[in-house]
C-alpha cells in the first residue's frame, strides 16, 4: 500500500475518533487520523472537563458562602487567575500526550481540516489521500450567530482560558453552556445577564425544576433577558453594545464581553461532502443504523457529528466502536443506545435521565408524578443547600421508574442511581427494598419513588 493510501482515515481526534483509530489499528488496518486543531477534541481540550475542573472553586466557593456562620467563619475567594492555571495542569499536556500515544500505536498523524476529492480521495496537508473508508468524527462548533457585528463575539472557548474575568458579561443564549458559565461568572464576581430567544433557560429540560433554579440564579444576581432577538453588536472602545428587540421595540445592553453561548452544530463546513457524496443536514451526516453514510457507503460518521448524536461523551466513545466494529467485521454491529443522563452543571447541578413528563403522559395511560422542593431534608439542610428539588416520574400500573429529573448539590452524581434503575427497568418496590448508604444523596432517592 501507498504512502498516501490507508485502510481507514479519521477525521477528528476527540473520543469518537480515537476509539474508531485504536480499535481499527489493533486489528492490524493502515489507519491515519487529522484534526485542524490540537489534537484530544472538545471534552478534553475545551469542554467538558477544563468546565468541571472551574466548577470545582465554584462548589468550594458556595458551599463557604452557605456554611457562613455554621462553623465557617468566612466566605471563601475565587482567584481566577489561579483557578486558571490549576485547570491548564490538566489540558496543557493533553495534545502532545495525545499526539504521542497514537502515533505509538503506529498511526499516521495530519494536522488540518481535510476536504473531499471524491468518494475514497481527500486532500489534506496538500496531499491527495486514498481511504477505503473514511470516518467522519469531527464534532460540533458554536453555531453562528446572524448579524453586523458578529465576529464580535466570543465563544466558549475563549470564557474557559479567560486570564482575567471583565466586570460585566452578556451571555447571548440560555442554554446549558450559557447557564453554566453564567453561575461560575457570577460566582467569581462578575455581573452576569443571560438573553434568550425562548420564554425560559434550558428549554430541554422540566420547566418547574428551570424555574426553580432561574429563581435561585436570579438571587445571585444573574440578570434575564427573554424573548429577546440580538439584532446587532458594536463595539466600542472597552466596552460593546448588543441592540437586541422584544415585541418589536429595541433595546440596548453594554458589556465588556458578550459570549455566544447559542447552541452547537455539527462541524461540517469546509469537508466539501457534496464531492464525497455524503448526505447531511442540520442534525449533522445522514446515517443508517450501522452509522454508515446512506449515501456513500466508504464513509461512517459517529459521535457529536453523525445525525443519530446527542452530545454525550460516553455516546461518542460508545458509537466509536460500533464504527469500528462495522469496518472491521463488515457492517455487524447496529447503535443500541441505552437510557443516557444529561447533567447541566450549574451550581447546584441540574440532572436529567429518561422522559420527561410529557413524554411520560403521551406514551402511558396512567403515571405518577412525584415532585417536591425538598429543601427542608436532612442532606440539604446539613450543607445549609439553598436548593434542592426533584421530579420523578413512574408508570403507575407496573411502578417502573420511567424518568427522574434532579436539581441539587450532588444532583449530577445521584442522577446515575436512576440511570441504573430506569435501564434495568426497576420498580419504586425494588428501590425501597435496596438498602443504601445513610445518610447520603443516593439514599435520598428512596423517599423519591
């Protein structure tokens, strides 16, 4: 075989595209993998973990702020500067140590964004590649926003390395990065205004627990701006301002910073999949249930990028090997995707998994709702926990635990307990039989069901 010619080429180094590399070299396949940028993807370079490891002070933070005068004396700083540089210990080393492992695996390594030549050919780094198959993993990127001014904006990316937090923030976007980023801002001692297009933050999830922590968020001064559509951004000399409308009348917000903090779209510009002949839309490229383009069948698609996405590391990693497995052993192996928790990482955490109650309500006859703010028990009132809520949602002619949505300090851990429960499909009998440990969050959920 050619220099320029592999067995398998994948395009994108985050989960999905590591997992499609490593299982495919092991079986002794030519495999070559590029990323236009550092290689270890979104979740380890700019996501998911740089996030956690920010909440980390912020949890520290309010937790002092919370015991204040119950056996904690003051309430904690944030430094972000030195908050900045704990979280660089983790990522700095992430694209070399990336980088090193894959090529010792003996895989060929491209640094830039490939573009279609034809079904099998792409041409990367100047150099015209043949691939028996190609294997799209690219992930998703901030979805543009519309309007003069535009580039303007900053992005996720650039509010998880900020050296210096500005004074005053406008988050463009109520979704979950924006909700995010928007507790730990405040939290550091930024004055922080979200503006949304919708009625509410977090359209996704159960709109009582959202009102719930919108109300708390309020109380940390975080500003709400809804039903608003940004019409334009100018930048002035230190400070922007956004023109922005609700109900036809114009309104205007300065800040030292606006994020776009809109949503996320599949990353595909700049691929020229109409010459690979690879069907695609806005949920990303067009596959069957082997993950396999439905128009070229050399070309799989897996992770945040494909249109069978939610955007979920463990899914990625999880439809890595169902691509490899089908390169491998020759399409065997369909998605089977199980019950997946979705936390949003506010302070508290707001956790989901399973239906929500429409959903509950359109599918069964008869369920069974049980929701309540709970502040006043035990686990909350310990920590002094300003919030602390739950819904979980039951069949009620087989007691199934059919969906749980969480909101509370430990919310994103606890929701794995009904993870478990709602994919092995557990009663609320087979939960209040289980003994757990006391006290803790986990035994809380007893008194859920």
């Amino acid at each position: 075989m050619e220099d320029n010619e592999f067995d398998v080429f994948v395009i994108g180094s985050g989960i999905a595209g590591q997992t499609v590399a490593k299982a495919c070299v092991a079986k002794d396949l030519k495999v070559a993998i590029t990323d236009n940028r550092e290689f270890g993807g979104t979740c380890a370079n700019r996501g998911c973990d740089p996030k956690k490891i920010l909440l980390g002070a912020i949890e520290a933070y309010e937790l002092s702020k919370n015991l204040k005068g119950k056996g904690i004396s003051k309430t904690a700083k944030i430094d972000w500067k030195q908050l900045q540089k704990f979280k660089r210990n983790f990522t700095s080393n992430i694209p070399a140590s990336t980088e090193h492992n894959l090529a010792e695996l003996g895989i060929t390594l491209f640094h830039q964004s490939p573009a279609f030549l034809d079904e099998n050919t792409i041409l990367v780094e100047g150099k015209k590649v043949v691939a028996k198959k190609i294997v799209i993993a690219t992930g998703l990127v901030p979805r543009t926003l519309i309007m003069p001014g535009a580039k303007h904006f900053r992005e996720s990316d650039d509010f998880l390395n900020l050296k210096k937090l500005p004074k005053k923030i406008v988050f463009v976007g109520g979704g979950y990065i924006g909700m995010e980023f928007a507790h730990m801002a405040a939290r550091a001692g930024a004055k922080v205004t979200v503006i949304d297009t919708g009625k509410r933050p977090l359209h996704a999830f159960e709109a009582d627990l959202v009102d719930e922590l919108r109300k708390y968020s309020e109380s940390l001064g975080i500003n709400f701006i809804f039903k608003a559509t940004p019409k334009a951004l100018k930048k002035k000399r230190k400070k922007l301002t956004l023109r922005y409308e609700i109900e036809g009348k114009e309104h205007t917000i300065e800040a030292e910073a606006f994020f776009n903090t809109a949503g996320r779209v599949p990353a595909l510009a700049g691929l020229d999949l109409e010459k690979g002949n690879v069907q695609f839309g806005d949920k990303g490229v067009e596959t069957n249930t082997y993950l396999q383009s439905t128009s070229n069948p050399n070309v799989y698609a897996c992770g945040d990028v494909s249109d069978k996405n939610l955007p979920l590391t463990p899914l990625s990693g999880r439809q890595g090997y169902v691509v490899a497995e089908n390169i491998i052993n020759g399409n065997d192996k369909k998605l089977d995707v199980p019950v997946i928790p979705s936390v949003v990482f506010t302070s508290p955490n707001l956790a989901t998994v399973g239906y929500s109650e429409e959903e509950a309500r359109s599918r069964y006859k008869n369920i069974r709702v049980n929701f309540e703010v709970a502040t006043g028990w035990f686990n909350a009132k310990r920590i002094n926990a300003p919030l602390y809520a739950y819904k979980v949602i039951i069949n009620d002619k087989t007691g199934e635990i059919v969906g749980a949505h969480l909101l509370g300090p430990d919310a994103g851990e606890t929701i794995n307990i009904f993870t478990l429960s709602i994919n092995n499909k557990m009663t609320d009998r087979d939960i209040k039989s289980t003994i757990f440990s006391y006290p803790s969050w986990g035994n809380d959920i007893k008194s859920m069901v």
